[in-house]
C-alpha cells in the first residue's frame, strides 16, 4: 500500500496542476508565450514517463528486526541505498515539476542548483504575517507577491508607483 502512496500523490498533484493550467484563459494580454497543444501534449507524456518511474522504483524492504539487529555496516549500506533511491525520486520529481512549470508558461529556473518546490500558501501566508509584525515591509510584500502568483491572482501595483520592483524575484 505505502509503495503506491507516493506514486499516487504525485499523480494527484501533477494531475491538479495540469487541469488547472489547461483552465487558464488564454489570453493573458500576451506576457506568457502559448504552448501549442502539441507541446503540451509532449509535456504530459513526459509527465507520464515520469510516473511510470515512480510506480516501477526499487522497494527497499524494511529489516525484520529493525536497525538494532543490524551490524553497523549493513545499517550503513541499508542508509546508502535508501538515499539513492530518495536521490531518483526527487529527481523524478523535479522533472515532473518543470514539466508542469512549462505547462503554466512560467520560465525554468536559470540559476544552477535552483529547484522547483511545493509550498503551502498557508505557510507562506503565515511567513508573510510574521514578516509584517517585524516590521519587514519588503519581505512581507514579496512573499505576498508569491502567495498571489501560486494562487493565480495578478498582482496589483497600487501604491507602487513603478518603483522598478517588478524586475526583482
């Protein structure tokens, strides 16, 4: 049960975003290039692949006795395998991610060692509140600006004024 739990949750999620992006209007005055069906299409499938891994990555079976009846090197080896199989996996879900980023139009990240993640906006929300009670008026607005963007809202400038804010991220 527990070896499909994962495989289904990222399918669910992926599954949730897909529909989402294919629910957007796509006229959004221009700012996000237009994938064709067939790109999106190419998107999905990769998505699939991705999931096919998923469903077919090694299960590393639990020990019977637990890590105590283990010697130090089998508990060792034990560690080394279940981090190359956490290695793949997020490897799986990182190209799930970008795949579902370009379905969304967003750009891939272009600094090396950047990852694509999953945040609850209500984490975010409540990063944002504690930003404003410190009085951390930047920090509490670009964390608002994240919390309108992965809710899908458009960002109002009121009170900006075109301070050039907009080219930070």
């Amino acid at each position: 049960m527990k070896k499909y739990l994962i495989s289904t949750v990222a399918f669910l999620m992926v599954l949730a975003v897909v529909f989402a992006a294919f629910g957007q209007p796509e006229s959004r005055s221009g700012r996000r290039p237009r994938m064709s069906r067939e790109e999106r299409l190419k998107a999905i499938e990769a998505i699939e692949i991705q999931l096919v891994k998923l469903k077919e990555a090694p299960q590393i079976p639990r020990p019977a006795g637990g890590f105590s009846d283990m010697s130090e090197e089998e508990r060792t080896k034990f560690i080394e395998q279940m981090r190359k199989v956490r290695q793949e996996q997020q490897k799986v879900f990182q190209t799930i991610l970008a795949q579902v980023y370009r379905l969304q139009g967003r750009r891939p990240p272009e600094e090396e060692g950047v990852q694509y993640v999953i945040v609850n906006t209500t984490d975010l929300k409540s990063m944002q509140e504690s930003a404003t009670k410190e009085k951390a008026t930047e920090t509490g607005q670009l964390i608002e600006r994240l919390i309108a963007r992965a809710s899908g809202q458009r960002r109002s400038r009121g009170g900006q004024g075109g301070s050039g804010q907009r080219g930070q991220r």
